[in-house]
C-alpha cells in the first residue's frame, strides 16, 4: 500500500492519500491555519465526505453557514463553490474520502433515490451530526491503514464508513410542517453561534444562562432551539465533543490521563474514564492501546 504526499510537510496546509479503492480516495487533511476571516470562494475539486478529527472551521455555502468540530459530517459536490473562514487558532486536522461520481451516486441513492438522478451534485444536503458507530469506524479504518491491513479488511471498513457517513447526513428527518426560512436560519444562527461558543471553552464552557445573555434571547429558548435544530441536547453535545477531542488526543499519543482531562474540563480521572466509557465503551487507556496513530 503506498502513501502519497501531496504538499511539503512544511506548507499550510497538508494532504496524503492513505488507501484508495471502491472509486473512493482516503486522504489525511491537516490545516495548520491560524484565525481567519471568510475568504473567497473556492471550488471543491471533488465529491468528498469530511470527518473532522480535530480543530473547528466555519463553511459557507450561499446562504448556509455550519460551524464544523469533531462531531460532524460534511458532504461537498465537486465544483460547487465555498468559502472558509478559521474562527479559533489551532487549524484542523480531517480525514476526506474523495469519492468519484458514480459511488457518490450510489451511496445517496440508499437514502434519498431521488437526489441520486443528478450526477453533478449528488449531495443534496450538506451535514450531519456524525454517529458513534461512524466515529467508531473512522478510528478503525485508521487503524488498519496504520497497520498495513489486509486489502479486504480496508475495502469493507472504508464502505461502511462511507456509508455510515452519508447516512448521518441523509438520516436527519425532515419536519412535517417547518417553520418559515427565514425562522429556519435564525435558528440555525444561534446554533452555530453556540457551537462556537462552545468550542472556545471546552476545557470550561460557558453555562447556559451565559450563553443566552450573549446571544440575546432566553435560556429556555435556547436549550428548546439547540436541541430541535442540532438533534440532541447541548449537554449531550458537549459531552460528545469532549470525549472525542479525547479520543483525538490519545490517538495521537497522549499518556497523561489525568492532565488530559483536566484540559478538557473534566472534574477528575475518575469522571474522565466514566464519561468517555460511557461514550466509547472502552476505557481511556484500551482506546489509546487499539487505535494509537504512529507518525
């Protein structure tokens, strides 16, 4: 299996190609890119399905905005343009899977037949929360990578993680009766800024009367918003962001458990190893020995 490097491991921004097959590239993204406001727009030169590990990016597209971090999945069309912008210094670090027209096509047309009949933008909505067993298969199929796999075990890894991320987008039910667009975007804005919020201060995040005295409206207001706009609850989303900003760290190496999760928030180890077994099933130091990523 051969590794290319697309960029000097010096430049801003880095890409390598991991494992390529089933018409769908696995390319290691990281972004070391300080604060940035929005910049032009930028054609995506192809369809791409992005999990983020690490880091928060801001994408726009037309009118839509989504504040990126590690508990999403986005979905871009080749050609269609976007802009970016970089809120938080620290930049990112993403694994794309550059996937050509006709596995675009067939992975949509499991979930929405219709969108599968325009090759030239396959991905009709944009993202979505990413699931456990999404994440679960990102840090596997990064495991077998690292371990020079048998090519069987990648290529069905890599389809079920696919598939698993298109379906994290598509499996989000459309409201019977939505609001008015207008009320949809306000909605969406205040998520987005929340989300921002957050990740700002993960190692201690705003409350949630601080947070609607900020963003102007009522805490009660808010916690009903961000959990009808973002499909669960803001507690549960910081808790899912803080276990896998972990589960990011000690995959990279991290072996001081207890400044690990003092850093990110956490009262203690012992309420470190519960929550993130809660999350991931595993304790802390089982994950960093199974899925720990070598350089």
């Amino acid at each position: 299996m051969k590794v290319v490097a697309r960029e000097p491991p010096d430049a801003p921004c880095t890409r390598k190609v991991l494992f390529q097959s089933l018409g769908i590239a696995v390319v290691d993204f990281r972004c070391r890119a300080h604060v940035a406001a929005e910049g032009g727009e930028e054609p995506n030169p192809t369809h791409s399905i992005v999990l983020v590990r690490r880091g928060v990016f801001r994408r726009t597209q037309q009118r839509e905005t989504v504040v990126a971090d590690a508990n999403h999945v986005l979905l871009f069309n080749a050609g269609a343009p976007y802009r970016y912008a970089h809120p938080l210094p620290g930049g990112d670090a993403c694994t794309i899977l550059t996937v050509e027209t006709r596995r675009a096509l067939e992975l949509v047309g499991r979930h929405a037949p219709v969108d599968a009949e325009h090759p030239e933008r396959p991905f009709r909505r944009g993202h979505g929360l990413s699931s456990p067993r999404a994440v679960w298969l990102h840090w596997e199929l990064l495991d077998l990578v690292a371990r020079q796999a048998r090519r069987l075990a990648l290529e069905d890894a890599l389809a079920e993680l696919a598939n698993e991320a298109v379906a994290c987008a598509y499996g989000v039910p459309v409201p019977s009766r939505p609001a008015s667009p207008p009320a949809q975007r306000r909605r969406r804005d205040l998520v987005e800024a929340v989300k921002l919020m957050i990740s700002e201060r993960l190692e201690r995040p705003p409350s949630l009367t601080e947070l609607a005295d900020v963003l102007g409206c009522s805490p009660y207001h808010l916690s009903h918003t961000f959990h009808g706009t973002a499909g669960l609850s803001l507690r549960a989303y910081v808790g899912r962001l803080r276990a896998r900003v972990a589960a990011e760290r000690l995959a990279a190496g991290a072996t001081r458990l207890t400044a690990l999760a003092l850093d990110l928030g956490y009262a203690d180890h012992s309420h470190f190893t519960n929550s993130f077994r809660h999350e991931w099933g595993v304790s802390p130091s089982m994950f960093r020995s199974r899925y720990r990523i070598h350089p």
